[in-house]
C-alpha cells in the first residue's frame, strides 16, 4: 500500500491567500474602475462595461468558507458567480446545511451556476447530463440556472456541451472566456500561474478569475493539510450518522424484545 501524502511536498511554491488579501484586490479592483459581472449577462452579448470582471467561484470543499466569502464580497458591493457540484463527491448537496448555504450565496445577489465534471456523466450525451444535473441544483436553489463550468478539466476531460432542444438558454464559462477573449487567472491549488490577481489588474484586459473560496477562508497554508483536515471532516461525519443508527438500532432491537417479538 502506498503512503498517503498529508502535507504538500516543500518544493511547491504555495501562495498565502487570506480575507485580507482577497478584501484589498476588490477594493484595488473598484478604485480601477472594473465592474464585477455574473455569468449569465453574458447570454445577451458582451456586458456593458468598458472593463470589466467575471469572477468565478468553484465550490469543490467546505461550501461554510463559501457562504464567507459570498457574505464578505455582498458586503463589498461586489457580485459573483458560484458553481456547485451536484454528485456528492466531496459534500452533500441535499444535506439540509449545504442547502441553506447556496440558498444564502443566492440571496446574496449572486449566481449559482453548476458545476459538473465530465468522469461523472450517468448519461451517454453530455447536454443530457448537464440539463439534468441543472434541473437537480435549480429544486435546492429555488432560482433559474443559466450558467454551467466543468470541474478539473485537466484530468477529466473538457468537452463541448450541447443542451437538448427547448431548454432555456445557457452560458458555458469556458466559452465565456474564448468568446469574449478574457484573461484567465485562476489560483487552484494555492498557485498562481502567469499572474496573481492583483498583477492581472494590470494586464489591459478584461478579465475571468477564478477563486476558490475554501483556499483564502480556512486559514491553511499548506494546501494538501488543508483537504486532508476536510476529509477528516467528513469521516467525523459518516462515523457519527452510523453511531446514531446502530445507537437506534439497539434501542429498537431492546423495545421488540420487550414487546415479546
């Protein structure tokens, strides 16, 4: 059996993401005059905004640092976009507190969109299972979804999405940033690429940033401690559902014996 990595190799450049840092780019944002746009105005074209910022948040972990960050954003006068996985990798998407966490980041004035990968597909044609996996995440946000990203492309695969006819209109994010020839700045893992955001301010261009809300909220330095510490979690959490089972069990198995069964 292998060893499990706990901790990110030494070697990897980690960036340090904090609130603080994450408060100061919007405000650097703003005093530059760049307006903050969700993705689905882009369905009628280009947003009216001489430079502008589509920001993107990807809820992969921990969709509490999520609720956070839609507050602290809500509190900065900026609005975003949310992209949500629907297949219970790594949350539950029905459990009741992630439910009241996308319906607070919606009530928030941002947009929920969703977020699938591919390697999860149930169905044969992709549109097929982006249109169900959207009729699924609109039931939990009470709200329309317009817009949809694909999860860990890299390794899963990116692919064209058609949506089967009759449905309402929807933005793809990829092709939001093709389309529209946006700069695309993301910091996945805590590592930045060829810009940071503040750097991307820079650039000339408008933009498509990505943040994820867990990497500046949990306070962690060290990116793979930090899943570790939400796998921990989660492993807390199976292991209590199963104690309160078997706990009613006992108790039910007790009561039948008392009844003569």
């Amino acid at each position: 059996m292998s060893e499990r990595v706990m901790t990110t190799p030494g070697d990897v450049p980690l960036s340090r993401l904090s609130p603080e840092l994450y408060r100061r780019f919007l405000d650097r944002a703003h005093a530059e005059r760049f307006a903050f746009v969700r993705f689905a105005e882009f369905l009628d074209g280009a947003p009216a905004h001489a430079r502008f910022i589509a920001l993107r948040h990807d809820i992969d972990f921990a969709p509490r640092h999520s609720v956070a960050l839609a507050e602290l954003e809500h509190d900065a006068g900026v609005a975003a976009t949310y992209f949500v996985l629907t297949d219970g990798e790594f949350y539950n998407l029905l459990e009741p507190e992630t439910v009241r966490a996308v319906r607070r980041i919606s009530a928030l004035g941002h947009e929920v969109g969703l977020h699938f990968a591919v390697s999860s597909s149930i169905h044969d044609d992709i549109g097929e299972e982006v249109a169900f996996r959207m009729d699924v995440l609109e039931q939990v946000v009470g709200a329309p979804v317009r817009s949809f990203s694909q999860h860990d492309p890299v390794n899963a695969g990116l692919a064209a999405v058609t949506l089967p006819a009759g449905r309402p209109p929807c933005v793809d994010a990829y092709r939001v940033v093709a389309d529209h020839d946006l700069l695309y700045v993301s910091e996945s893992a805590m590592m930045w690429r060829q810009h940071t955001f503040e750097s991307a301010l820079e650039a000339g261009r408008n933009l498509c940033l990505l943040a994820h809300p867990h990497s500046w909220l949990a306070g962690e330095d060290d990116y793979i401690a930090m899943i570790r510490s939400f796998e921990a979690e989660q492993a807390d959490g199976v292991a209590r559902r199963f104690d309160a089972f078997v706990g009613n069990l006992a108790e039910y198995y007790r009561r039948r014996l008392e009844e003569g069964a």
